[in-house]
C-alpha cells in the first residue's frame, strides 16, 4: 500500500484513518482480487510516545477497507509498526558531553577533588537537559510503501 497522506505521530490519536493506494495487485490463486492503484484506508491502532530519557515513538497501522469499483470491501490486517529512532544514544551523548566539560571545569578551579565533583555535576546536568525533551517523533510521508498481511 502507499500512503497518499502525510501521518505524524505528533497529531496521530489512535482510530484515526488515512487514505493509501494499492502499490501491486492482490492475486489469489492467479485470480485478481484488487488492481493496483485501488483506493484503501489505514487505521491507526495504536500510538506510543519517544520517552524523554529512550524509547522510540511508534505508530501501528492497520489496513481496514479496499476499494474495488464502487465497492468499499472491510479487510482485517495485521498492524504495521512504523518506529522513529530512539533518544537513548542522544541522552549518553549529552551526558558524556556534560561530565567532560564538568570535569574539565572542575580541574581547573578544584583540581582532581574537583574535577571528580565537576563530572559528576556535568553528567546529572546533560541527563537533566535530555530528560526535557521527548525524542523524534514518527513521520511517515505521502508516497511511503507499506506492506500489510491481510487474513
């Protein structure tokens, strides 16, 4: 199936539909069943946040109707998961960022005593920072290819 609208995780609430296209024909048993180009609907089942710290934003499509003719036809599918990337590396990042900076402040005003105290405070600071923002959330645009097992 190929999206024909853009769906943002940011937006998404789960129920919502969204119109997609046949991308191949569906053949069974050398019979077409849906020619390509038919016009079907996504469901979305189900929504789940990036976390502040990991975790990755997730949406779960379901394909719910086709389209053949005049013909809306229900279809029950197995749920596609679309991920975006998680935060967990960004969160390590800005971590070793912050105890690295944190340390090295800390050795030039306290010396290893302080350089010790200054990493510790850097790292709590780059993980405070991490823990304001949520990760990057799921995006999949108009055109995107999905495949669906129907039953």
């Amino acid at each position: 199936m190929r999206t024909v609208e853009a769906i943002d995780s940011k937006q998404a609430e789960a129920g919502q539909s969204y119109r997609c296209t046949v991308e191949s024909p569906v053949v069974v048993d050398g019979q077409p069943l849906v020619s390509r180009g038919a016009d079907c609907v996504l469901r979305i089942a189900e929504t789940k946040e990036a976390g502040r710290l990991t975790g990755n934003a997730e949406l779960k499509l379901e394909l719910v109707a086709v389209r053949e003719g005049k013909e809306l036809v229900d279809v029950s599918s197995d749920p596609a998961a679309v991920a975006g990337s998680g935060k967990g590396k960004a969160t390590v990042t800005k971590a070793g960022i912050g105890a690295a900076a944190g340390a090295g402040l800390g050795a030039i005003f306290g010396g290893r005593r302080g350089a010790a105290i200054g990493a510790g405070a850097g790292t709590g600071a780059g993980v405070a920072t991490a823990a304001l923002t949520r990760g990057p959330q799921v995006k999949v645009a108009p055109e995107t290819v999905l495949t669906f097992v129907t039953h």
